[in-house]
C-alpha cells in the first residue's frame, strides 16, 4: 500500500470517524473532492464516466480539478465506463420517443461536442475504473472499508459487482446521487422546462440496468440522495459572500487558483447566469453529507429497486418498497437503503464557502490545507 503523508496525516487526525472513499462521477467539481478532504477522510481513487457528458469529458474534468488543486500526485485517477450496459443512443431516443423527451440527454445529445481530446490531460490508463475500485475495496477491507460514491451514472460501480460480487460486503457502504421520487406532480405543474430537468433522475436513467445492479445488491450500508439535494441551490447571497472573502469579484477573475470558484459564481449577478449556471449542488450535497455526516438531518429506510422495463414511462426510476410490508420475494430484486430527506443547508453553504478559500496545493505534501494568500 502506498503510505504518504495524506494519509498518515488524516489517520493521526481523526482516527475514528475517517474514512477511505472511491468517487465515480461523470463531471467532477472540485466540491467533491475538497468536502472528503476538509472532513479528514481520504480519496483513494476517482474515476469519470459516460453520462451527463462524454468519457473523454468526465476523465478530462477530474484531472482539472486534481491539476487545479495540485491534487494528482495523492488522488490516482482512472477512466471508468465509456457506455452504459444496455441502452444505447438509439434505445434512448426510441424511448423518448414513445414516452417523452428528456430535457437533458447528457452525452447522448445529438448538439453534443467533446470539449477535451485524450492528448489534453493524462490520468492512469493502465487499469479500468472498475477495477481500480475493486482493488481499492480489496486492499483495504480488513483495515479501513472503502466509501463508494457513485455520484453519476452506475455503470462503473456495476461493472465492479460483476467481476468481483463481494465487492458489496466487502466495501463500508455506497453512496449515490439519484433516487428522486414523487416528482411528477412537480414535472407536470412548472412552466419551465429547466425545471421539468431538475426534477428528472438523469444519472438512473441513462443507465437503468447498472442502477438496479447496484441498488438491488447488499451493501452494508447504501444512502440514497434523492431529491433532497434539488433544494440546495445558488443564490445572489451565496455570490455575495464569495465575493466579499476574495475581496472581489475581480480578484475572483484574476486568480487561476480559484477558476473553479469562478465557474461556481459566473458573472456574479445570479440573476444574469443562465440556467445550467444556476443549477442545484447535486453532486455537491451528498459530497458533504457523506463526509460530514450531521449535515443529514433526517433520513428514512426503505427497499430500493429500479425499473428495468423498456416499455415503462418509469424505465431508469426508483422504486421504493416498505421494509415491512411489501418487498417482493421472489423475482423482482431490491436492496435495503436509506433515503436522505432533509439536509443542514446553512451548514452546507458555510463549509462550502471556507472550503473553496482555502490552499490545498499542499496537501499531499503535507495533508492539510493552509490559509489562501490572495
Ligand atoms: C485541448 O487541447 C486543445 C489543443 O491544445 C485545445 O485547443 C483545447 O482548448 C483543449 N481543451 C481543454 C478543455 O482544455
Ligand atoms: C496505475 O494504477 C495501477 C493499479 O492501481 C498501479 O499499480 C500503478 O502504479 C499506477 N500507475 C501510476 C503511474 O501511478
Ligand atoms: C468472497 O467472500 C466469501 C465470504 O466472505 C469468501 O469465502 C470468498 O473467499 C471471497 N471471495 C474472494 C474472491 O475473495
Ligand atoms: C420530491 O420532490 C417532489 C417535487 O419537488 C416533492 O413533491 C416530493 O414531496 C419530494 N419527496 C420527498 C420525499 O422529498
Ligand atoms: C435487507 O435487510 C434485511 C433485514 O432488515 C435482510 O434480511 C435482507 O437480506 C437485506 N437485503 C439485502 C439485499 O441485503
Ligand atoms: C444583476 O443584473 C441585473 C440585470 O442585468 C441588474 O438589474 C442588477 O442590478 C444586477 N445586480 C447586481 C448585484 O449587480
Ligand atoms: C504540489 O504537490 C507536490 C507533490 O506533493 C509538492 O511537491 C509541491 O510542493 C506542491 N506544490 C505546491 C504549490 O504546494
């Protein structure tokens, strides 16, 4: 096992509450990675994935935020599932066709580009996404049980289970963002269609299968984000007080540490961002209440499931079941999870805010962050 500094330095911090965490995702923040890293825990691994944008795209983001950060010498970096087990651009459309147009089609837009080549950035290319996550499960299974959060699509995390199905027992448990439910009412009574969107479980629904492989199977413990996280959105507030720690909204501009920052904010003026600018801290939240668990305020547990119907308004939704009364025995499969319902919003936005203002270019050297000189 690689030993450096990182991690001895977060196992001396806080030896009972640490944890170790593999992140999937399909367009990384920066967020995700500092909220682990400010609460002691550490990343041993991230992988990007087909979804809400190309492979090239969610591979080539991870490795900015790590680049941004100084992050890539602590953090190991793979490239996960380029496409989803079954469904394919073609199925999606058909799909769309006979039950309705998605408002977001992620990778599969026909608009859309890849803003990264291969040649832009470099990442470990010598192991798969899955795999490296089944290793970082296996080497530290009797020591520290490996967090997985699958903050995109579940294909990656699928794949995982198949090669190695004690991957479930052997890990500390799974998180993921996605799960929403009782959304339709929302999706029918908006007039935008930003907000048809929002209220949208992209992340199950372009890969149905993965997501029931996953969700189905016995993890120790398996925390589902839900729509809890569409409430935490952006705010001129929010702006505001980001620009009054830099000092600026020019210091912002100017700084190329804090670009990421500045991606956060945009133009400044919340209401002259437009919608994808603006849109709810997803990934974010379920980053923050995985490493600081007091953020979930409450949460309940249910059997989880997902539709794998092709021929189902529901294809890619999540089913809930009640524990007690009627989980299906035979045939269709569900697994035990807890589903976060109410969130610690002001806890959030506090620790988001000192988190970004802080330098963590040394953090492999030294496993912590210091104060940001601006
Ligand atoms: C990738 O590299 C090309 C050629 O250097 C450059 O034009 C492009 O902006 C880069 N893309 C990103 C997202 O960095
Ligand atoms: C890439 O990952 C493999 C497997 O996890 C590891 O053995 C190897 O040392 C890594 N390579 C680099 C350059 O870090
Ligand atoms: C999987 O777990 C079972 C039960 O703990 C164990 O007997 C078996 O050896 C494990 N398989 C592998 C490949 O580690
Ligand atoms: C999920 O979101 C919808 C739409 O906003 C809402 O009506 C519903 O009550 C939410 N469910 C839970 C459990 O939060
Ligand atoms: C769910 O939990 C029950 C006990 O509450 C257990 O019997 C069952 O095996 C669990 N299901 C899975 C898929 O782990
Ligand atoms: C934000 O933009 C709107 C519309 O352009 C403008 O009316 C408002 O004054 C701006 N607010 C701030 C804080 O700059
Ligand atoms: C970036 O990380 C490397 C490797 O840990 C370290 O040697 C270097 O000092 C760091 N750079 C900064 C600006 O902290």
């Amino acid at each position: 096992m690689l030993f450096n500094k990182a991690t001895l330095f977060s196992l001396c911090a806080s030896i009972a509450s640490a944890k170790k965490i593999f992140i999937d995702n399909d367009g990384l923040t920066a967020l995700q990675v500092l909220f682990p890293l400010a609460a002691g825990h550490e990343i041993v691994g991230i992988s990007g994935s087909f979804g809400s944008v190309s492979l090239v795209d969610a591979v080539g983001q991870g490795y900015d935020v790590l680049e941004n950060y100084n992050l890539s010498s602590c953090i190991p970096h793979y490239a996960g599932a380029a496409f989803p087990l079954i469904r394919t651009a073609d199925t999606f459309y058909i799909w769309e066709q006979l039950y309705g147009e998605l408002v977001w089609q992620g990778g599969w837009d026909p608009q859309y580009e890849d803003s990264y080549t291969w040649a832009n950035f470099t990442y470990n290319d010598t192991t798969s996404g899955a795999v490296a996550l089944i290793n970082a499960v296996r080497e530290n299974k009797d020591t520290d049980p490996v967090y997985i959060y699958a903050a995109g699509m579940m294909t990656t995390v699928a794949q995982a289970i198949s090669i190695y199905p004690n991957l479930t027992q052997e890990a500390a448990g799974l998180y993921i963002m996605g799960g929403m439910i009782d959304f339709n009412y929302a999706q029918a009574t908006t007039d935008k269609s930003i907000n048809v969107d929002i209220q949208t479980d992209i992340n199950l629904i372009q890969d149905p299968e993965a997501a029931q492989i996953v969700l189905a199977a016995d993890w120790k413990e398996s925390i589902v984000g839900g729509n809890v996280t569409n409430y935490v959105l952006p705010s001129q507030d929010l702006y505001d007080e980001i620009i009054e720690r830099a000092g600026s909204y020019e210091t912002i501009e100017n700084t190329d540490y804090l670009s990421p920052v500045l991606s956060l904010i945009s133009t400044g003026n919340f209401t002259e961002n437009n919608e994808q600018e603006t849109l709810p801290f997803w990934d974010e939240v379920v980053s923050a209440y995985m490493s600081y668990p007091e953020i979930l305020e409450q949460s309940f547990d249910a059997a989880c499931a997902v539709d794998t119907s092709f021929n189902s308004p529901y294809y890619g939704n999540l089913r809930l079941f009640n524990k007690k009364i009627n989980v299906p025995k035979s045939g269709y499969k569900s697994g035990n999870c807890t589903l976060a319902s109410v969130v610690d919003q002001e806890k959030f936005f506090d620790l988001l805010v000192d988190i970004l203002f802080k330098d963590w270019r040394g953090y492999c050297e030294t496993g912590a962050a210091t104060t940001l000189v601006l």
